[in-house]
C-alpha cells in the first residue's frame, strides 16, 4: 500500500516536472511559414552638443555691476500769472478828453492803454475817495513817463512818439473805486511868418475842448475866443501848473506877458449850452526886434495874421526887397482902423493915409524895410491880417 502511493507520488512528480519542461522549451514555427522579420530597434539618440557660451567667462573676481540712479522727476514750477489785457480808451467823436471810472482791490493794479500822437500834450489824473490810487505811465518803446511810487496822482506833459501808451491805477490802499480822466490837447502851430492861429470848433453843453501852444519867456500871448451866445469862457496854465487865468471870471479873453518858456494850455469851456466857437491866439515877438516876413519858395507874397490891443497897440514886422522892386501891403478887415507906416534902415518912411488899408512903395535901395502896424488911442482890439506882396523887378 505504501509502495502504492510512492509511486504514484514519483509518478505525479514525473508529470509535472515534464510539463514544466514542455512549457520552458522554445516553440519551432512550422516549416511553411515565412519566418518574421524582426522590426529594427530605434537608434539611441546622441547627446546635444551644448552651445558655446555667449559672453567669456567670468573673471577669478566678478566685478558688481554700476548702479546709476535715474534722476529725480523736476517739480513744474508754477506758471507766471497772466496779466489781463488793457482796456483801450478811445476818445468820442470831436472828444479831446474820457473819464473812465472803475474799482481796485486792496493793493491791486487796473490797466489802461491809449493811442497818442508825437508831440501832443497829455495830461492824467486820477481820483478816489482816499486819495491812495495812483498813477504810472509808459510807452509801448517801454521809456516810462511817470512812476506810481512818486505818491502822484496826475501827469502832465509831451508825448515823445507815435505809439500806445500804458497807464496803470495802483492802489497803495484799501481796495477803493477810483475814476480816470485823460487829456490829448491839440497843438496850435503857427504858419510860418505868422504870429497868430485860429481854430474852430463845435462844443457840447458845458463841455471843454483842450489847446496848448509852445511860447518863450518874455514873449506876450493873447487868447479870445468868441461865440454866438459869449458863453465860452476861458482857463489858461503853463505846463508847470501856474494859473494864469479860470473861466469862472467870466471872461473871454487874456492877455499877458509869459515868465516861462514851456508848453501853455487853453481850454475852451461851455457854460451854456452846446454850440460853436472861434478860438485865437497871437503870440508877440521878444521885446521890439520885428519879426521878420518870411515867403515860400518861388512866392511873391506872404500873409501874417496876429492882434492888436486896445489903446493904441502896435506890431513890427521886417522884410528884405531889392532897389526897383516895389512893395504892397494890404490889410483886412478894411476900415478896421489899423495904421500902416513902412521904414528903410537909410531912414526913408511911408505911412498910408487915415483910415486906408492899403500901402504901396517903390522902394530905392536894397535893404531891410520895417512894416509897423498900430490902432490910434482909445481905440478897441482888432484882429487883422496882412498882405504883404513883393513882384520882381
């Protein structure tokens, strides 16, 4: 029975191991098939070659880099304040003045600007409660004329160009109203020869018109003015400031011998109402040298104007004439009662008759002939013109 099991022990063992074998050993493909050819493997990719390096290699001892700061951002400086454009002041129709009236804050400045004329008179003043707004002017060529800080607060005198001119109101007080009047007198200009201008003009109720006229120190001025209702009245100053009359004497006229030499100032002012008026102004020569006649080129005749005073007034007048040319004098307004008398420095003399206004001489030598006009005692003013005509020989 044991012998039984042993071997069928040794018989299963046998079976197994038999198996184990059948299974290890290497299976032969059949004859009739093509034998596989095996795939080939991929081939082992090389290894990159590293690329060489950019930049050479660092030194034994790496230098820091450079900081270098960038530089702050500027701070924008505030921008300069923009001062307001002037206002232009123009003068009405016939106007020789405006008045512009406005308010300053404490300390501030109001602008202003005009055109002017070379050579015309301007005056400006300015007014305000306190007194504390005044005045600086300058031209647009930047020459200043007048500075706020000499505590003035008017300006008179001559324009020295053609050009804008600036004002400024500066309060140096509270902040105040002010009011600004500026003046542009028109100049009265002599012909040549002549002594005398008149000018003409229209007025609106209780207006003024503005004249100045340049006259020496010691030379005699004479200033009337006339108008249908004589109710235009005259102011007269120098330039300095000195009165030399107020219309509020209720009188047309002037005359006077002048201390200064400077530009003087007339202003025609209405007291009624608007209207036209006639204004002249005779300006004598110095002491009794005669003032000479003077002709255009290529003229043979000349004309002066002028007055003469009440009470027996005279003016001299002198002109050259040759030996054999003959000399007519002719006077206007006929019978305005003005003597006529001709002298030759050789001592020859002509006088027109009474009450004639016309004088002819043949005159003998060439030499300078003295003209003298008068008005007889008691007589009133008289304007005149004269006629002087010289023909060739």
């Amino acid at each position: 029975m044991i012998r039984q099991k042993s071997t069928l022990l040794l018989l299963s063992a046998s079976l197994i191991a038999a198996s184990i074998l059948a299974c290890a050993a290497p299976q032969q493909a059949p004859s009739s098939l093509a034998t596989a050819t095996p795939e080939a493997s991929p081939p082992t990719p090389e290894p990159p070659t590293p690329e060489p390096p950019t930049s050479e290699p660092p030194t034994s001892t790496p230098v820091p880099p450079t900081y270098t700061p960038e530089p702050p951002t500027p701070t924008p400086e505030p921008s300069a304040a923009v001062e307001p454009e002037p206002t232009r002041i123009a003068f009405g129709p016939g106007r020789t003045s405006a008045t512009v009236s406005g308010y300053v804050e404490q300390n501030g400045i109001a602008r202003y600007v005009l055109r002017a004329l070379a050579d015309q008179a301007m005056a400006v003043d300015i007014t305000s409660p306190n007194d504390d707004v005044l005045l600086s002017i300058w031209g647009a060529d930047g020459l200043p004329l007048k500075r706020h800080v000499d505590d003035r607060a008017y300006w008179r005198g001559r324009l020295p160009s053609t050009q804008d001119y600036f004002i400024q109101a500066v309060s140096v007080g509270a902040a105040t109203n002010y009011e600004l009047h500026v003046t542009a007198f028109a100049r009265i200009q002599f012909e040549p020869g002549a002594t005398s201008a008149t000018v003409t003009g229209d007025i609106e109720q209780n207006g003024i018109r503005h004249y100045v006229v340049r006259a020496l120190a010691g030379q005699t001025m004479d200033v009337r003015i006339t108008s249908p209702n004589n109710d235009v009245l005259l102011t007269i100053w120098g330039e300095d400031g000195v009165p030399l009359k107020r219309y509020v004497d209720d009188r047309a006229d002037w005359r006077g011998e002048l201390y200064a030499t400077q530009d003087y100032y007339v202003e025609a002012v209405a007291v009624g109402g608007a209207t036209n008026y006639t204004l002249a102004v005779a300006i004598s020569p110095l002491g009794s040298e005669p003032t000479r006649v003077q002709f255009a080129a290529g003229a043979t005749s000349a004309t002066v104007t002028g007055w003469l005073d009440e009470g027996g007034d005279d003016a001299s007048f002198v002109v050259r004439a040759s030996a054999g040319q003959t000399m007519e004098i002719y006077i206007l307004p006929a019978g305005s009662g003005v003597g006529i008398r001709v002298e030759g420095q050789d001592g020859s003399a002509w006088r027109a008759p009474s009450g004639a206004n016309t004088l002819t001489v043949a005159l003998p030598v060439t030499q300078d002939y003295i003209i003298t006009l008068s008005t007889p005692a008691g007589a009133g003013a008289v304007q005149y013109t004269m006629d002087v005509t010289i023909p060739p020989p």
